[in-house]
C-alpha cells in the first residue's frame, strides 16, 4: 500500500531509516521511523548514533550516584526535541507512545488544535502504519514526489 509523504526528501528520508533498522523492522519501527523522516526532524538527528528512530528523544539527565556509587538520573526529552516547534513536539510524542506503548504526555487536543492539514494526514498515515491496517488511501495526497 502507498503511503502519503509531504515531500519526496521524507520518501528518501524514510528510506534510509528503513535501510539503517532493517534487522529491527516492525509496526513499531516503521511508524516512528516516518515521522522522524519529515525533514524537519531528521535533519537534526546525527543518525549515526541512533539505535533506534527513537532514541533522539530522550536525553540522559545526572543527579548524582546512588550509595553503591552508580549515577542516578532520569530521562528528559533531549534538546532535538525541545528545539521543535510545539506542535511537531507533539507529534514526535505521538510517535514515541505507539513505539514504546509509554505516556510521554501526547496531549491529542493540543495536536489537533494546531496541525495543519499535512501533519496530521502524517499523524493519520503514522496510525495507518502502526496499525498495519491501510482502510484510508492518504498517498493521494503526496506532494513532490518523483514516480
């Protein structure tokens, strides 16, 4: 099934991140690997450090160590990630929920109120292929793509 892409650089982006996860290749991946393909995102990534099309999106924070002398910490939302406008922030959070079955405070309104027609045809297609289910034919509307 076609899949919808704003721009023949996501089709080409998301092609490298299928290529790049091939070993690790699932719902999972594909759908998290297509966002992190819109060329807003993955120009920002250093790829080549990623283990997953994920993994940009959390930042290891210290606090200390623990009394065995480990390091404490948690995991925040990385810098990648706060230097997207607010409503690509939201769909990257999207993303990560259905690729680690987490709650990583995807606020659905807040998405709706402020995406444009393009993004969420890419937060629909990013359900589509989570799901593995294509009922809705969104590659009709495709922009700049090379046949």
């Amino acid at each position: 099934m076609s899949k919808y892409f704003t721009c023949s650089q996501h089709l080409k982006n998301y092609q490298q991140l299928k290529a790049k996860f091939v070993h690790h290749w699932s719902s999972e991946y594909a759908a998290a690997a297509y966002v992190a393909s819109l060329p807003e995102i993955y120009y920002r990534i250093n790829w080549n450090d990623q283990d997953s099309p994920v993994a940009w999106y959390f930042e290891w924070v210290a606090t200390g160590t623990d009394e065995y002398g480990d390091e404490d910490g948690y995991h925040a939302e990385s810098k990648i990630m706060r230097g997207l406008s607010g409503i690509y922030q939201e769909l990257v959070r999207g993303a990560v929920e259905l690729f680690t079955s987490g709650d990583f405070k995807f606020d659905l309104m807040h998405f709706l109120g402020g995406a444009d027609q393009t993004l969420y045809l890419v937060f629909l297609q990013m359900i589509e292929i989570r799901r593995r289910s294509f009922i809705l034919s969104l590659s009709s509307y495709s922009r700049d793509i090379e046949s």
